[in-house]
C-alpha cells in the first residue's frame, strides 16, 4: 500500500491573490514615524512672543497727537505739518518740557510704513522719550 501525500499528485494551483499583509505593516510602521518625527521638524527656535494686551488710555491734555493720512501726510492735532524736518523741529520745542508728553500717533490703516517711520524718527531725533500707538480694538468676538 503506497501513502500519498498532498492532492494525490496534480500540479499545486497557481494562487494569484497578493498577500496585503506586509504591505499594511510596512503603512502602519511609516505612520508611526511620520507621527513621531513631525513634530521635531515643526519647532523652531524658543522665542518669548510679545501678548496682546489691550490698556485702556486715557488722553490728557498735555498729549500730542499726531496723525499720517494713507497718503503719509502728517497732522499734529488737526494741523497739517509740512514734513519730518518741521516736525522735528516742532517736537524740540516740546521736548524740552518738564515732564515730557507723551506723542500718540495714529496711522491710518492703509498707510506705508515708511510714513509711520518718518514719524518715529523725528520724533527719536527730537529727544521724546514716550511714544504711544492708537488703534482701533478689533470686533469683540472676532
């Protein structure tokens, strides 16, 4: 009596599905990398960021305004000043007082910044001290 073994001799059938089982492992270990190496790849440098912190002012008298339109023309109070070398002059006269004002500007929104920079020069060559931004708060729930 002879013992057999397998299908009884026919030729093994071609099997023509893929295994999927390696190719999900090999997914799984990529997204586990890519899930512990993004945030390494993310942090910059540790910097202190300044926070929003809203104070309200009050505007006292002794306060100078001074206001750049969108077209960088600048106003003290409500008067037009003929550019930086006047106000800079006219900001030596009022930096000489004791205690010193303090300049608010107001920029408008669709200014050049070098408009506003003319401003903070003159008044850094003039000797003030104090400078103080006025904006607008923004939306509440915005």
């Amino acid at each position: 009596m002879a013992l057999t073994f397998g299908n009884g001799g026919e030729e093994d059938n071609v099997v023509s599905e893929i295994n999927t089982t390696p190719l999900v492992d090999v997914m799984l270990v990529l997204l586990i990398i890519f899930l512990i190496t993004i945030p390494v790849v993310t942090n910059t440098i540790a910097v202190n960021l300044p926070h929003e912190e809203n104070h309200v002012r009050e505007t006292k008298p002794e306060n100078i305004n001074l206001s750049v339109d969108k077209n960088g023309k600048i106003y003290w109070d409500q008067e037009s000043i003929a550019g930086a070398e006047a106000l800079t002059n006219r900001l030596k006269t009022v930096a000489v007082q004791q205690p010193q004002p303090e300049i608010q500007i107001r920029g408008d929104g669709d200014a050049k910044y070098e408009a506003i920079g003319r401003v903070i020069f003159a008044c850094q060559r003039a000797g003030i001290v104090k400078i103080g931004f006025i904006t607008e708060p923004a939306p509440r729930g915005a």
